[in-house]
C-alpha cells in the first residue's frame, strides 16, 4: 500500500486487526527490519492492527525532490498520520532514528498517542555529541574470528559475542535483511544523515515532550556503540509513566537473539496502556 505526501511516496504494510500500533524502524534500516522483530512477539498476542511503514528514501517508499531535511521526514509522516489513523488513538513505537521521529510524532499528535515505546532511542542526533561506551567483547575469540575472509568480518563488524551460535545468528540477519536495507537507502536520506543540522528537527523537541503522561516503555542496550543508553536517560522525567531498562548483553542490534525479553516488556506495556485507557 502507498499514501502520497508532496515530499514522498511512503509505502507501508499492515498485519492483525485490532488497536493501531504504528512503528517507524531506524535510518538507512527499512519495515523489514522492523517486521521481523515485531511480529514475532504478535503473532501471539492477538488483537493489535500492526502498521508498518517505510520511512521516506528508505525501502520502499520514496524521497521527493522537496524533502531535504528532518522536518520534511515528520511533516510527511504527519500527514501519513492523518491518512492512515485518521480518528481515534493509537500506540507508536520507534527504534534508533525512528525513536527520534516517533517522539517528535508523539509531541505533534499527543491526544492521540495512548502509548510510546523507544526501542534503542537515538536521543541525541548528533553523533559526535553522543555518550558512547567504548566497544568491548563480553566474549572474545580470536581463533573464531580469524576463521572468516575478509568480507564476512567487514558484514559483521564489533562482534559483541564473539561464539559460534551469536556469530551465525548475526551473519544471518546482516546478510537478509540489515544490510540489504542500507543498500537501499537512497543518497538523499544517506546526506541528511551526514550533516547534523539537517538530522534534526527544528524545534527544541527535549523540551516539547516534556509530561507526556501515557504509559512507555525506554529500552537502551548496556553495550550499543551507536546512539548509548545515557542519553536515553536524560529524557526519563519527560515521560512520568515510563518504564526505563538498560539491557546488558546488547548493542545497537537488540534484541536479535533474546525477543522473549523484548516481549515480556512490551507485555507490561500493553497491560498498562489497557489499564491506562480502560
């Protein structure tokens, strides 16, 4: 399916009936992505309609000639918003990037958003600005490592876990669906990325999301070398009804090899947004 915005083409796929849960997945990633983490954990909790969307420039959805920046990213998912969802509430759900934009979302269409969840939030766009931790092995093997050319270890980067098992694991979702979604990725969105300014939106969103009262859940991973998890921290008090959890054993990647965590979180979630709305 596709909707029409004047600065994009956003192609998006929906499974399940139920209340809308709408999940924007990360830069330069695609709904695949996304898919593949989510619907794991739906296919046995019945009664939620699942939306996925391409993020512009990225997928399947298209990048106009007009959109140059962040702001143009939000206004089109807005609209896609307005489109889709057009009455009722909703819950959102973002991971890396699309945690940034599923805040500045949440800060737009507030009484709207029964429930957010931030999977390994970017917090912070600007990289060099970021609280990083140092990347390290929790487990280390040389000898393993040693045995891949050179392209496999290029595919795989910082191995967290450097066993046999994880190895395979990661190889085999790098391979399928990460980096087939980065190659996708059109130039266009490749350059917002690389300038700072244009990475962010426009307006003071640290200070716009401040109160957002429904329930949330935050899950940064101990060891992601990519967005951090302290920054995440600094936007708790902003969120009054969030749960925060920092996982060890997790980079940017989680929650690859361990969705029966990520599922027990997003249970609790759910739980409260049905409480919260009841």
């Amino acid at each position: 399916m596709q909707f029409e915005t004047e600065k994009a083409t956003i192609d998006y796929e929906e499974h399940g009936e139920g209340r809308p849960i709408l999940f924007l997945h990360g830069w330069t990633m695609d709904r695949l992505v996304e898919a593949d983490t989510y619907e794991k954990i739906f296919a046995t909790r019945p009664g939620w309609r699942r939306i996925y969307p391409d993020l512009p420039g990225m997928g399947r959805s298209v990048a106009k000639d007009r959109l140059s920046n962040q702001d143009d990213v939000l206004e089109s998912l807005l609209a896609f918003v307005d489109q889709v969802l057009p009455t009722g509430r909703f819950l959102l759900a973002g991971t890396s990037a699309g945690g940034y934009l599923a805040r500045a979302v949440a800060v737009h269409r507030r009484s709207r958003i029964a429930g957010l969840l931030l999977r390994v939030p970017a917090i912070i766009p600007d990289t060099a600005r970021r609280t990083l931790p140092p990347f390290r092995p929790l487990v280390q093997d040389d000898a393993l490592m040693a045995t891949m050319d050179k392209d496999q270890r290029t595919l795989l980067g910082d191995v967290l876990v450097q066993t046999p098992d994880y190895v395979g694991t990661l190889g085999h979702r790098l391979r399928g669906l990460v980096q087939p979604a980065i190659d996708g990725t059109a130039p266009r969105m490749l350059a917002i990325r690389a300038e700072p300014k244009r990475y962010a939106v426009s307006f003071d969103l640290a200070e716009m999301e401040k109160g957002f009262a429904e329930p949330t859940l935050i899950v940064a991973a101990r060891q992601d070398t990519v967005v951090g998890y302290r920054d995440a921290w600094t936007i708790l008090e902003s969120y009054p009804r969030a749960t925060f959890a920092v996982v060890d054993r997790a980079d940017h990647g989680w929650p690859f090899e361990s969705h029966e965590l990520l599922g027990a979180l997003v249970d609790d979630w759910l739980m409260r947004v049905a409480e919260r709305n009841a």
